[in-house]
C-alpha cells in the first residue's frame, strides 16, 4: 500500500465541484508532482489531505490508517506536514517562534526540554538560510524569506509527508534553483513529497511521478517524460507554461 | 532600555503600593485605592485572555460568580479564605463553560455570547432566591478571619484588604509573566494570531482557548471575592452590572493590550482619576473617562480592536527580545 | 394550561410581536447598511423613553402624540453616531461593538444624571383600560402600541420597496461597494437610514415607556432582543425582523404564562447565546449565503 492514499475525493463549494472522484497515490519516498491550470483543484486536494477541509465524498489513507475527517491536529501529529501557497505564518511573532510552535506541539508527549526544542528550532532555521532571521517579526521579512519559513515550519512537525503548495512560484530563477536543490535534499533526508507547482521545468527535474489536474479530476498520471507529452495535458493547459 | 524602563518603573511603583497603609491613609481613600487594584487584577486578566485571542464583553460574570461564591460559602459559617479560594475556582469553571463556546463563536460573536453569559447569570442570580436571595442579594457577609501566620488585622480595617488586593493583583502579573515566557504563552499567541495555521502545527486550538478562559475567569473569580468581602453585600444587579466588564475591556485596551503591566498602570490610573477627579465634583458622570477611553480606542487605534490583538509583548520573550521592539 | 389561555396567551404574545419588531428595526437597519453592531441600541429606546415620559408628565398630552416628538429628539445624536460610525476601522462587527458599549455607558450616564435611578412609566388613564373580544381579555395599551407598531413598520415597508430611497438603501445593504459602483448614492442612504432607525427607536422608546417600567440600565435587555430578533431575521429584512418578532412574542408569552415574567430577561439571553451557537457566522452576512 502506498504512503498515502485518496480514493474518489470530491468537494464540492455549493454549486461548484471543485474535485470530482480523485484517485491519488503516493509511493514511500517518492516525489510526485502536481499540476493543473489555475482553479483546477489543486489547493483544495491539499486542504482536504491536512485535514482543513472534509471532503464531501471519498477516503484518505495514512501509513495504512484511515484520516478521513481527522481534524488538522491529529493528522499533522500522525506526520503530514504543508505549506500554503501565499504564506501564513504569525505576522506578528519571530521567525524563531514561528517555527517554535510545529517543534513544540507535534506530538502528545511533552518530555522534550525547552532546551531541546530551542537547539532544534535553531537547526531547521539553519537548513533554510534563516539563522540570522531569528529574531525578526514574520511580517517584515521579504516573499523568498516567507517561503522558507513557510519551509521551516512545514519541517518543524517532523513529517514523514511534506505538501508542498507552489514553492518555487513568483521566485527568482535563482530562487527557484534553490528551490529545485531543496527538492533534492528534503529527498536525501528520505521524505515523501507531494507537491504542486505551475513549472514544469522545476517538476520535470525532481518529480518521480506527475499527476495533472484539470477541472477538479486527474487527466493523466504518469512519469514525467509521458506525461509532459500527453496531448490532454497540452490541451489543458495550452500556453500555461511560464 | 525598554526593559530596565519597566523593572525600575514597577519596582518604584511597588514601593509607592507598599506605602498607602503605613502612612495612615483615610480609610475612604485607602478603599479607593483596594478598589483601583481590584480593577488592576480584572484588567489583567482580561489581557490574559485577549492574549489568546479571546475578546470578552462578559467579564462581570466571572467577577459576579466570585463574588457571589464567596458570600454564599462565608456566610455559610466556612472559613472566608476558604470562601475566596473557591470563589476563583467557581469563576475558574463559569469562564471554562462559556469559553467552550469558542470552539464555534469568534470575535464579535463571540463577544456578545459573553454579554448574554452574564445576563444569563443576572438572570439567574435574580430569580433562584432560595440561593441567591434574589434581587435583594445577600448581605451580612462576614469579614475575613485573622491568620495566625499573617501580621494584618483583616477584620478592622481596610488595610487587610487592600494588601490582599495588591497580592492578588500581584498575583495575576507574576502569572500572565510567566504564561509569555512558556509553551503557554506560545501556543496562546499561535492560536491568537492563526488559527488554522496553529492547527496544523499539532495545536488543538479549543483546550488552549478553554485554559485561558479557566485563567482569566479564576483570577476575576478571586478579584469579585474580595470585593464582596470589602464592600460585605452582593446584589445581582449591582455585582452581575456590565460596569464589570467594560472597565477591565477599557483599561486592558488603553494600557496596551498584550502588555504586561499596562493593563493594570490604566486600571489605577483611570480608576483613581475618575474616582478622586470627577467622582466630587459630578457624580453623576463619574464614568465618562471610561466611555470617552472605549469610544477614543474602537476610533483611533489602527485596526482597532482586532489589530491591537496581535501586537507583540513589550517584554522578550524567550530570550530573544533585541529586535522585537524595533518593528511592528 | 387550558385552550383558552392558550389562545389568549397566544394574541397577546402576537401584539407583544408587533411591538418587538419596531424596537429591533433601528438595530437591523444600521446593521443593515454598516455592518456595525450596535449595542447603545436599547439605550436609545431607553432614553426616548425617559423624554417621553418627561414631556408627558410636563404636558399630559395622549403619549401617542409624543412617539413623534421623542423621535425627532433622538435625530441630532443619529447624524452623530453616523459620523462616529463611519471611522470605525475593520472589522466593523468587533470595533463598532466596543465603540456601541462605550456609548451605552456615555447614554446611561446621561441618564442617571437627569432622571436619577428612579423607575418610571407613563401611567396614561386610556392605555390602562382593557378591552373584551369576545371571552378574551385584552389591554387596550398594548392594542393600541401593536397598532402603532404596524402603522410604522407597514410606512417603513412601503417606504422600502416603492420608492427610489428604498431602493437606494436595500442596495446599499445588499452590497456597498457594488451600489456605489452602480451610481446610488450611498452615503445618502446611510444618513437617511440613520436618522430613520434612531427616530424609530425615540419612538419606540415612548411606546415602551407606556408598557415597561423606565430605569437608565434597562437598555441591555432591549438590545439583546434586537440583536436575537435579527439573528433570526438576517440584517435589514424587514418582513422578515415581523415574523421573527411576532414568533418571538409568542413564545414568550407562552414560557412566561407557564414559568412567571421574572424569567424573561433569562430566557431572551438564553435566546442569543442559543442562537449565535447555532449560527456561528458572521452576524451581518445574510442567512441565505
Ligand atoms: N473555500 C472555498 N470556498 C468556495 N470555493 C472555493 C474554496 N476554495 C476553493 N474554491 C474554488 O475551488 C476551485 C479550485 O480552487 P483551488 O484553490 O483548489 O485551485 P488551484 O488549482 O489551487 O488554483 P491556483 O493554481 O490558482 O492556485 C476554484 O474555482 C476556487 O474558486
Ligand atoms: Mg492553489
């Protein structure tokens, strides 16, 4: 069975049908991709996966438990962690303590010392290039800085599975090499990650596997090469690529 | 400088707290000031609570609970202290009650649930007489006993209750300076800012949330014991009176909100320049301060009350305060 | 109890409904095109109250002829409180609440300085009499506020719908920015519907005073009531604030005639802290989202 697994999600906004029947699944260490035009669904599979939304039809597996309906808290506890795609961290408190909050509320046990979880919010602020952040307000730092936090505080939960909302969007090439060189090592470290992104060049060079999205239902699912050749996925997206 | 500013500034002023009693105050004016420090004690803990992200406009009904707590165990023939510890917690459980109700009601919503909370205790103080003697309340109320240990003569003069107040008072500070520098004050603050976001950092908001309507409610619970025992008569319409919940929402929201100390300096400051400045002159609009502050900061205090909510303590916390007071 | 006093209970609580539906318009028309909260609301009433029993008790004139009186009296503190209101910063539905409770407490200090504490009522000979419909009682003040009650709401309601005012003001309520965008004049129907809510509640307050006793702290109830009567209503729904008013009244009386009056504030803050559980949104968005 696959790290996770989604059978038949639908969601619906009113009227709208935001995803109709999605299957998905997510192989142990792998990195898949997501892709899809603008309003085809994407966020909304990542809210129903973190436990945000309910959807209104289909089942969730985790590591072979069923999260259907579990509330925010108890998914991210049993090791799925995300960030959003315009950030949102606590404008008005530190980085440190932004990422203060996932390294201190994981999990139930509170044996950890304060000491311990001050040293480990130091490391994972260092793994994203904001040691020297710390101390600032969230507010002021600038939209690369945001995402990295956005970054930091995903890890700060110790995911075995990391959502990844458009890291590299509205990023500078540069910024979005880093970004692909993130991709790698969060791999390294034996992470799962599903993730989407409006590039296909950054997915094409770190996903295992792309599923594409379009209208609220998977039109193709594959590796990236087949993929990227498919005709319906040129068709959706027709002048999408950026 | 902020930070020495504030230690010297409450070292002088625990000094000048210290001082009332021992230097022969009117016993009219040394009541005033138990009064003012009683208002300290409920402004802060109405702080404590907005910490979280909890706005109240109910908080007489955790004043009136305390209250009407420690009269029924005091005149009951228990020992008042006893009276006044049970009055915290039953002002404890009254705020944990409504404070389930934020797990669906929020800001302004969750604003009036409280006004209505209150009302609900008026309404019940007034009409189950058999307990609460009902619109004509309870009088009699026996003043505190002396403690063998405690070199205060509690039963005769104000002096007792106005060190009792400055305790309590004390008290309340010490905690809430506690609560910001540990995984309270952390998991208060995410769940005050974000939410969601909190939620999907392990944080189950509603337990943090009930907790700091158990805190607030025990420390209220505790201020309106004692006013009870100073002022020795509880009513329904005199204890369970918005006036209970304005002032603390007044002087929280003018001292600074998320401020350790401002709160209670307001309280005082208010509280004594309405009593002392317009009280004698014209009673009648002896309030007006307090109205004229709400109207001032629901006006002019940028995002208002919502925007205030989330501005950082004055005091570091964690160790890591350099740049905290230079942004915002 | 028995089907008559069913019946009976059930008529006057459909008067008491009436007379419910004009003291919560004010709060449901300022809601309505604000989106702010106002709870100086039952001060308002309270205070249109207390000037008419103050000029009734000067003049002795039918205190029918005084509903109009004590609303024009109220319109200067509506051009005010729109001022205020307009600088109120967002979200309007938390900072209009603090700034409404500041004005509460300003209103009942005013009041406690001119009218003491003292309880009053208008005591006047014509209202006091009941009448006899058939084998039910009836007092003949509360038919003839539930007339005055439904004259008004009926002129407001036609008001409303048939003219371009109305038109102006349900638009404004609908959406602001989309009736600015449409070229209705938007400020203009927020002055207009000021100074019509807070005329209404003078108003109001004078036909309470003939059926409530009169205290400066009294006006919380009546904001309460407002507040649950629009809850149940939506903002600014006019036909709608009627029934939930008249369903309101009815249910009351039917509680009180079973439990005994003294229980009534209790059960209208039952009603709100009830109602906001079960709604759980925001207050001034519609019901049918
Ligand atoms: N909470 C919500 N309520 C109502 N409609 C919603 C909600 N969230 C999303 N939608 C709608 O569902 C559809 C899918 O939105 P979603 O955010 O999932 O798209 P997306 O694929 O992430 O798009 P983008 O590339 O722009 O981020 C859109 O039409 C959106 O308007
Ligand atoms: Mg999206």
């Amino acid at each position: 069975m696959a790290l996770l697994e989604g059978q038949g999600l639908s969601m619906a906004f009113g009227g709208l049908l935001a995803l109709r029947g999605v299957d998905i699944a997510v192989e142990e260490r792998q990195v898949v991709g997501l892709l899809g035009p603008n309003g085809s669904g994407k966020t909304t599979l990542f809210n129903i996966l973190s436990g945000l939304l309910h959807p209104t039809a289909g089942e969730i597996w985790f590591g072979g438990t069923r999260v259907t309906n579990l509330r925010p808290w108890q998914i991210s506890r049993l090791g799925i962690g995300r960030t959003f795609q315009i950030a949102r961290p606590f404008v008005h408190s530190t980085v440190f303590d932004n990422v203060l909050v996932g390294v201190t509320f994981r999990s139930r046990d509170h044996v950890s010392r304060g000491e311990d979880r001050r040293r480990e919010a130091e490391r994972l602020l260092a793994t994203v290039g904001l040691a020297g952040k710390a101390s600032a307000l969230a507010h002021t730092l600038s939209l690369g800085e945001r995402k990295r936090l956005e970054l930091a505080m995903a890890l700060s939960t110790r995911p075995t599975l990391l959502l990844l909302d458009e890291l590299a969007s509205g990023l500078s090439p540069k910024g979005r090499e880093e970004v692909v060189r993130f991709y790698g090592q969060l791999k390294e470290r034996g992470l799962t990650i599903f993730a989407i992104e409006h590039s296909f060049r950054v997915l094409a060079r770190v996903a295992d596997r792309l599923l594409v999205l379009d209208q609220g239902a998977i039109v193709a699912d594959g590796r990236p090469e087949q993929v990227l050749g498919s005709p319906r996925v040129v068709t959706a997206y027709l002048g999408e690529e950026e | 400088m902020p930070r020495r500013g504030w230690i010297g500034t409450s070292l002088v002023a625990a000094a000048l707290l210290l001082f009332p009693p021992l230097s022969g105050f009117h016993p009219y004016y040394l009541y005033l000031v138990s009064t003012a420090l009683l208002f300290g004690t409920l402004a802060t803990s109405w702080n404590l609570l907005a910490y979280a992200g909890q706005i109240s406009f109910g908080h007489a009904a955790f004043f009136g609970l305390g209250g009407y707590t420690a009269a029924l165990v005091s005149l009951s023939g228990l020992s008042p202290w006893l009276a006044l510890a049970l009055g915290g917690a039953v002002g404890a459980s009254g705020a944990a009650a409504i404070g389930m109700a934020s797990a669906r009601l929020s800001g302004a919503s969750l604003a009036l649930g409280t006004l209505a909370y209150t009302e609900i205790w008026r309404g019940i103080a007034h009409n189950w007489t058999a307990v609460s003697g009902g619109g004509a309340g309870l009088i009699g109320i026996p003043p505190l006993t002396p403690l063998p240990w405690l070199p205060l003569d509690l039963a005769r003069s104000r002096t007792g209750s106005y060190y009792l107040a400055l305790a309590f008072l004390l008290l309340v500070i010490a905690v809430f300076w506690g609560i910001l520098r540990s995984r309270l004050g952390l998991a208060f603050a995410a769940v005050r800012e974000e939410e969601e976001r909190a939620s999907l950092l392990g944080v189950h908001p509603l337990p943090w949330k009930v907790l700091a309507f158990a805190l607030s409610g025990f420390f209220s619970g505790l201020a309106g014991g004692l006013y009870v025992n100073m002022v020795r008569v509880v009513e329904p319409d005199l204890i369970f009176s918005h006036y209970f919940s304005i002032l603390p929402l007044v002087m929280a929201t003018f001292g600074g909100l998320g401020t350790l100390l401002g709160p209670a300096l307001a309280a005082l400051a208010l509280y004594l320049a309405s009593e002392l400045l317009l009280h004698p002159y014209i009673p009648a609009f002896h309030q007006l301060p307090y109205a004229l502050a709400l109207i001032v900061v629901a006006l002019y205090l940028p995002g208002g009350l919502a925007g205030l909510l989330p501005s950082p303590s004055p005091l570091p916390k964690r160790g890591e305060g350099e740049t905290r007071h230079g942004a915002a | 109890m028995s089907s008559h006093t069913f019946v009976q209970a059930l008529l006057s609580g459909i008067l008491l409904g009436c007379f419910y539906a004009v003291m919560a318009l004010g709060f449901s028309m300022i809601l309505g095109v604000t989106r702010a909260l106002n709870l100086a609301h039952g001060d308002l009433i309270i205070l249109g109250g207390y000037l008419g029993y103050w000029l009734w008790s000067g003049s002795g004139l039918h205190p029918l002829l005084l509903v109009p009186v004590a609303g024009a009296a109220l319109l200067p503190l509506a051009l005010l409180c729109q001022w205020l209101f307009q600088r109120l910063p967002e979200p309007k539905e938390l900072s209009s609440l603090m700034l409404t409770f500041g004005l509460s407490l300003l209103l009942q200090n005013f009041m406690l300085g001119l009218w003491r504490g003292e309880y009053r009522i208008i005591a006047s000979e014509p209202l006091t009499a009941s009448v006899r419909v058939g084998s039910l009682v009836l007092n003949q003040g509360r038919l003839i506020v539930a007339a005055a009650a439904l004259i008004l709401v009926a002129a407001l309601y036609l008001g409303l719908t048939r003219t371009r005012w109305g038109r102006a003001v349900r638009a404004t309520s609908l959406d602001r920015e989309a009736a600015a965008l449409l070229g209705i004049n938007v400020d203009e129907a927020t002055r207009t519907t000021f100074l019509l809510a807070f005329g209404l509640s003078g108003g109001a307050g004078v036909l309470f005073a003939t059926l409530h006793y009169l205290y400066p702290a009294g006006g919380i109830e009546v904001t309460l009531l407002a507040i649950v009567l629009t809850i149940w209503a939506g903002a600014g729904r006019l036909r709608s604030v009627l029934l939930a008013s008249i369903l309101l009244g009815v249910i009351e009386t039917l509680t009180l005639t079973w439990s005994g009056p003294r229980w009534r504030e209790l059960v209208v803050a039952l009603m709100l802290l009830g109602s906001l559980l079960a709604r759980s949104g925001g207050l001034a968005r519609s019901r049918s989202r």
